[in-house]
C-alpha cells in the first residue's frame, strides 16, 4: 500500500536540479478508486495502471521522452509501459519490480472462485488510534526505518477516520487479484525496450525474493537489451526507505548517462 510519499527521502538526496513528479497509482494514497469517485472497486488491473501513465505523461511531457524511476508495482507497470510506448520512455529505472512466477492456467477456476467468494465479504483495514501507532505498524514492517522517517510516512500512508487513522488505500487492493500474469505477453513487451534500463535488486533476499533466484527469472531479463543490474546492500523490498542516499545517487548517474 505505498504512496508517492515514499520517493520524499530520494528526492531530498539528489543532488542536480530535476524536475520531479510522483503520483499516486489508482486506488493508492490521494488518488481515487475511479475517476471523480472514492468509492470502491471489485479489482484493479495492470492496463488501467497503463493508461493512467499513458495520460499523465501525455499531460506533462506531450513532445519529450521522461526519464521513469518506479518501485516494486510501478516497476512492473513502467517496465511494461517502456516496450509498450518506446519513444515515451528516455531511461528507466526499476526498482525491486521483479514480475512475479507464471500464472499456472489449471488453477484459474479456483482462483476465479476465491475472488468472487471475497467479494461477497466486506473488506477494510484496521484502525489504528494515532499515527503514532501507524508509524509503529512501519516499523515493525520493516525494521530499519527509523522514528522520524516512520512517522513521516505515517501522515501520507493514513488519513483520519473517526477516533482513530486507516490506511490511505482502496482495501480492494487485499483480494486476490483474478486476472492471470501471463508471461508471454509480459515478455512481448519488455522485448520492444529501446531505452536503458537500471535494475536494481537488494542483497538482502527473503521470501518475497524467492522467484528471482530461479534460471527462469534469469532468461526472463535477457530479453531486455540495454540492461544493467545494480544489489544494494543494508536494504530490503522497501530500498528507497532503507537506502536513500545510495538510490539517489544511482539514479541521476544513470540518468546523466543513458
């Protein structure tokens, strides 16, 4: 359930004069579910995260490539947007956006059967009494970030509700997702990357971790053409909190070079 917000720490480490925009994919943080609406949706899919891209970079820059750097989820949608719109994309940089293992075609029907159970069940997130304890809840998600940078991130990950804060987020993003990832067509699109692409991973490998130490995950990026990996250590999934300074730092060399 990140935010925008998260990219503060990277942005206050760069050093050049960029112009930087960071927005809020759909259904995360400030903005909506849908279009003018903050009501709830029964799922989200990668093509809507597509066309929201598609038109906010037409709106910011129509006549220039932009430079994208996105993490986790954003790096999948960016990768996939980097071979889908070519000429749109001047550099990217991937941040812990692995893609995930085959969708195995068998289990589809029980997949299907599991989404439409959870949509008959009402569906939210916790409270929590103060942003003390949503800063709290961060910690104890990832034990390197600190006090301040928790409760920073706390006024943008939660917003008020009665007594207490929830997460700024469609709770819909909890349910299984029921559309399939389909290798092939994902492979179709990084296959079409004309720009470089940075592709920065953490040593630090847990379970999270696990499909990106199979051979398959290793043919998977050869089919990107311009590609150079980068680890980071002292860092987890969450590497643009754990190692700012280094993450900034690796972007605008890249960026000034690519």
């Amino acid at each position: 359930m990140d935010v925008s917000a998260s990219f503060q720490f990277v942005v206050d480490a760069l050093a050049g004069g960029w112009r930087v925009v960071a927005p809020d994919w759909r259904g995360f943080g400030l903005s909506e579910a849908l279009p003018g609406s903050a009501t709830t949706v029964d799922s989200y899919a990668f093509v809507d995260y597509l066309g929201d891209l598609d038109a906010l970079l037409a709106h910011l820059s129509p006549d220039q490539p932009v430079r994208l750097a996105a993490h986790s989820m954003g790096g999948n949608v960016a990768t996939l947007y980097t071979g889908i719109r070519p000429e749109r994309v001047a550099g990217l940089v991937n941040l812990e956006g692995f893609g995930m293992p085959a969708t195995d075609p068998a289990q589809a029907v029980q997949r299907y059967r599991r989404w439409l159970g959870e949509l008959r069940e009402p569906i939210d997130f916790r409270s929590y009494p103060s942003l003390e304890a949503v800063a709290e809840k961060l910690i104890r998600n990832n034990p390197r970030l600190s006090l301040p940078k928790a409760r920073f991130l706390a006024r943008h990950w939660s917003r008020p509700d009665g007594d207490g804060f929830r997460l700024q987020a469609d709770p819909a993003h909890r349910r299984i997702n029921p559309i399939p990832y389909r290798v092939d067509e994902v492979l179709s699109c990084w296959r079409e990357i004309t720009a470089p692409v940075l592709w920065v991973a953490t040593t630090e490998r847990g379970t999270f971790h696990q499909f990106t130490r199979t051979e398959e995950y290793r043919q998977r990026l050869t089919t990107i053409r311009r590609l150079i990996e980068v680890d980071v250590t002292d860092a987890g999934h969450m590497v643009h909190h754990d190692q700012p300074g280094r993450i900034a730092g690796l972007i605008e060399e890249f960026f000034r070079h690519d």
